[in-house]
C-alpha cells in the first residue's frame, strides 16, 4: 500500500477544494462583506464554503467518499499552513485538533442556521464566527448571510454528478460598497 503522503491527488478532490478555495479568497468578500482581511477571517471563509459543499454531498451516501477526501484535503492545508506559520512539529498536532474542533463546529452552527426560516441566526452565526463576534457587524453579516443562502440554492440547482466530477460552481459575491459600521 502507498502511504497517503506518496500518493497523486485525486483531481476531482483537487479540483472541488480548489473552487472552495477559490472562492473564499475572492476580494469581494474583503472588501464589499467586510470579512477580515486575516489569517482567520480566511480560515472562516474558506470553513463557510467547505460546509456548503459537504453539505450538498450529505443527500447522497455514494459521495461520502469523495466528502471524506476533500476534507482530508482542507486538513492537509491547515497542516501545511500551520508549519508555514511557524508552528513546530509537535504543536501541529494540537493545533490540528482545534481546527478540526472549529470546522465541526462552525459547520454544524451553519446547519442548524440554515435549517431556520429567516436569517436571523445565520447572521448571528456568521456575526460570530466570520467576523469573530465583533459588535457591529449584523450588517455586513445579513449581505453574507444573503449570499450563503444564494449558495445553498445555487449548489442544490446542480446537479450531484456534475459536483462529484469537480465542477463546483458558487454564486459571484455581490460587488456592494460596505455599510458604515
């Protein structure tokens, strides 16, 4: 057996988490959502559009596998990133748990929000997590939380083959000047 490390990346998996990445980094998130333009801010974004897919995947048990693989593909990022960062070996691990602990999380709050009629708690999830609780930010949440529901419904309208073959499409972030807050 190749161990993991030595193996090619599926291109569908790549494919799939370089869309979500793709789209988390577009800077119309920066600039018109006024997410913040760091580390975590990032990290959240990219958190948001890997629950949206996994999300999409969950309908059928067939792409379990391929759900599984794109979010040992996130994990092999966050790991790469945080050596990046400087962290050291031996806090890796550690540093892994809580983003595995913060993904689960976030993802499980995004459910439960979407589940909801109305976008109050959705904007209180994404109050919380995205702009990291920061007070005055409902605004900026709300046209977050209007382009999540967007992308609930642009991902649901696609159909699942097209997604597992790597053909993730997201809907354009809204060019819209940002509130004063």
């Amino acid at each position: 057996m190749i161990p993991p490390l030595f193996r090619t990346p599926d291109p569908t998996i790549a494919a799939l988490y370089g869309a979500i990445v793709a789209q988390a980094r577009d800077p119309r998130f920066y600039q018109a959502y006024a997410v913040p333009d760091t580390v975590l801010g990032r990290f959240d974004l990219i958190v948001l559009h890997m629950a949206l897919v996994l999300r999409r995947f969950r309908e059928d048990s067939a792409k379990r596998p391929l759900a599984q693989g794109v979010f040992d593909a996130f994990c092999r990022d966050m790991d790469h990133n945080l050596r990046e960062m400087g962290i050291s070996d031996p806090g890796v691990p550690r540093q892994m748990q809580k983003v595995g602990e913060a993904f689960y999380g976030r993802a499980q709050a995004y459910d439960a929000a979407l589940a909801e009629r109305g976008d109050d708690a959705l904007v209180q999830a994404l109050v919380r997590n995205v702009y990291a609780g920061a007070s005055g930010r409902e605004s900026a949440a709300a046209r977050l939380a209007a382009y999540v529901r967007q992308g609930v419904e642009t991902l649901d309208a696609q159909p699942l083959e097209e997604l597992a073959r790597g053909g993730v499409r997201f809907p354009e972030p809204v060019t819209l000047m940002p509130a004063a807050e």
